[in-house]
C-alpha cells in the first residue's frame, strides 16, 4: 500500500511526501482507515513503528474537511494527552509537519516552564493541544482550556502515564471532554490494567496490533556481556574506547545511577550527560538537544526519561543495569534499529541480575550473543551453570519471585 491509497487530502498527501513517505507503517496501514471511520482505537506497537503519524495523519485530515477555511474562532477540537514534555513536543512537531498546509493550529502545553506564552495562544484559538496532565488540568481549572467542543482525544503511552502515577489525572481528564468524542488509545505495552483502563475510556474499539510486545526489532542485533557488578563501569569506558562508539544511549534503573555512571565517565575525558526525573523540564531538553546535534556522545538516562527520546539512527543501546520487567528490556532496545536501520543492543548481566536476564530470554526467545572476550568476567563459574540461591526461602519460588510479586502489588495500589 502507498500513502497515495489512503484517501488523504491533498494538502496532507504534499507534507507526507516531502518528509520521504511513501509507504505507511503497517501500524499507520491499518489504524489510518479505522480513524477515518471514526471508529475509536486501541493501538499497541513497539517504539518507532511510527505511532504519531498513525494517529495525527488522520485526525488532520479529518479537522481540515471541518474547519476548511473558515474564519470563526477557533476551538479545541483535538486533544493528544502524553506523559512527558519530551514527547509533548515531538507529537506537536509532528503535527506541525504534516499540516503545514493546512490552516490547522496547534499549541503543545506542559509543565516546568511559565504559562503566560501558552494562555496567550490559548486565548487566541487553537485547533489542536498536545499536552501534559497536570498542566493540562491547572490551565483548565483557571478557565484557560475549553474542552466542550473536542472531537477527538488521544491518550498516548497510556502505559507509561499509568506507571509514573497519572492514572486519575487521565480519569478527570476524560470527564471534562464530551461523551461522543473519538478516543485513541497507544501504547508500546498492553498489560491487563491498560486494557481495563481503555474499556472505561473507550466504544466499542477497534484493536490494531504490530509486533507483540515480546518481539525485538529484527535489525537490532543481541549481546550480553556477564559481569561482575564492580566493573560495570570499567567494561563501559572499555567498550566505548576499544570499538570507538558514539551517539550511545545508556540505561540505568535509577536516577542516582545514573548520574554516577555520567561522573564516572567525564573523569575519563568523555562527554557523557544523564536524562531522568529529577531534573529539571528546561535541563533534560537541553541535554536532549545536545544529545541529537552530536555535542554529547552518550546519554545516560531512565527509563521513564527515555520516551522521549525520538531518533531515527540511533546505533547503539546499552543497558547498564538490566530492568527487572522483562517488556522493559524489549522497549530498551527498540530505541535503536529504528525507520528500518540497524543497530546494536549491549547489555551487562551481574550475577544478582541473573534471574532478570532469564526473564528476558523467556520473553524474546532470541538467541542472544554472549560475550566472553572481556576484560571483567564474572570470577566463579558460568552463568548457565550458577545455581539462582533465593535470599529468603518461601513458597513461591525465592528471591526473584519475591521481587516480582512485590513489584505486581506496588503496580495494583498504584492502578487501583
């Protein structure tokens, strides 16, 4: 199928072509006639699949036969709701390139930064808001944002809102939009509480899926360096010399983590910056935009941090420490290998990571490369041949069970 097939309008059709497309993604493939429809969706598809073109080409179309060229004032008849300031601004990007020629406005809205320039365009009319939640909802509480005449909202990386607590932000979010709305729904994982979530929100959905979550993207290629914990560092800087790897993303599971791993990194002359939480909105697109021009050569971030990181040719993806949900790892690496290049996801395993490592695998079933020839093995043993010792002996099965359940119950208090 070509774009040409899909029965756009022209204007949408010339800044499609001219960013290169010709023919859709088979997310944007299947979910561009069921939003023309107007059917609402749930959309599940690993990263850099093309999600924001599979649901921004369409609702574009769809506000340009409405909104033609008319000269009343203008309302909110779209609102994309998105977990961070990072990809706030890359879906409102996205929707400034592919209805650039249309008479179409947009406004991209989040915290972190003064709201007097966004409640000036806001009080000018727009036709489209991307926005975070809780700027979102302040804006709206100070009579800023009318949501009466909405047409179409779209949660997107639902699962990501879920896990940094914007479950009943979302909630209030959907009562102040109008009962026939069409709602999307995206999102890289669909875990049960996702799915709960969507038949609150959504009518009688289509479902669009493209690569399960337990897929890895085929370009991507697999090695897992065993090492021991103390070293991980030493391996990194080892590794970043010997093969001369630029424009590296580094995972780490925590924000302290991964400030460490940056000073560590600058003390042997490298240009390392970290992406997490704690900084502060201003402060992580500044190392974003460093990041992408090529200035700093790795990026240590968070998971969290890292959705909103949105680059094509992204070579290689480390995970410093391994993430104790197996899906985690999937979404990890599919930040390389991205628009059909290839790419290269290095992960180090410590032995306390052991279980996690055998998680992943359960989940892929890629037989992933070990690499043996480095400098930092583990001292005893072969990591097949370790038997796992639980920490505190119970009924489920040990230690890495116990962090599992404890984990399912922190995610039920947070969801529910």
């Amino acid at each position: 199928m070509l774009f040409e097939d899909l029965s756009l309008s022209k204007s949408i059709q010339k800044a499609v072509y001219e960013e290169g497309y010709t023919n859709p993604t088979p997310i944007q493939e299947q979910a561009i006639p069921l939003i023309l429809a107007g059917n609402d969706l749930i959309g599940c598809a690993q990263t850099g699949t093309g999600k924001t073109a599979a649901f921004a080409i369409p609702i574009i179309h769809q506000l340009h036969r409405i909104v033609g060229s008319s000269k009343k004032p203008k309302v909110i008849r779209t609102l994309v709701v998105t977990p961070t300031r990072e990809l706030a601004v890359q879906i409102g990007q996205s929707f400034e390139t592919y209805a650039k020629y249309t008479n179409l406005t947009q406004l991209t809205i989040f915290g972190g930064v003064s709201q007097n320039p966004q409640v000036d365009t806001l009080k000018k009319g727009i036709d489209i808001l991307i926005a975070t939640p809780g700027r979102l909802l302040d804006l709206h509480k100070q009579g800023f944002i009318d949501l009466d005449h909405l047409h179409n909202l779209v949660l997107d990386e639902a699962d990501q809102m879920l896990d940094m607590g914007f479950v009943n932000d979302v909630k209030k979010i959907v009562k102040l939009t109008p009962k026939n709305r069409q709602t999307l729904f995206f999102s890289a994982t669909m875990p049960i509480a996702i799915r709960e979530l969507a038949e609150m929100f959504l009518t009688n959905p289509e479902t669009v899926t493209v690569s399960p979550v337990s897929s890895t993207a085929e370009k991507v290629e697999q090695h897992v360096y065993f090492v021991e914990k103390g070293e991980k560092r030493n391996l990194l800087y080892t590794l970043l010399q010997k093969e001369n790897l630029t424009d590296v993303l580094v995972f780490s599971r925590t924000k302290h983590g991964a400030d460490n791993v940056v000073k560590a990194l600058r003390k042997k002359n490298i240009a390392a910056e970290a992406i997490h939480g704690d900084k502060s909105q201003n402060a992580r697109q500044r190392v974003l935009d460093a990041f992408k021009n090529k200035e700093v050569g790795v990026l240590v971030a968070t998971d969290i941090a890292a959705r909103g990181i949105d680059i094509d040719q992204l070579p290689y993806v480390i995970n410093f420490d391994l993430p104790n949900i197996p899906e985690t790892y999937v979404h990890r690496i599919g930040r390389t290998g991205r628009a059909g290049n290839g790419g290269l996801a290095i992960s180090f395993c410590s032995k306390d990571e052991h279980g996690y490592w055998k998680d992943i695998q359960k989940l892929i079933k890629v037989d992933v490369k070990t690499i043996s020839d480095h400098p930092y093995p583990w001292h005893a043993g072969s990591p097949d041949k370790i038997e796992e010792k639980p920490k505190n002996s119970n009924r489920s099965g040990g230690a890495h069970k116990s962090r599992k359940s404890e984990a399912s119950k922190q995610n039920k208090k947070r969801w529910y």
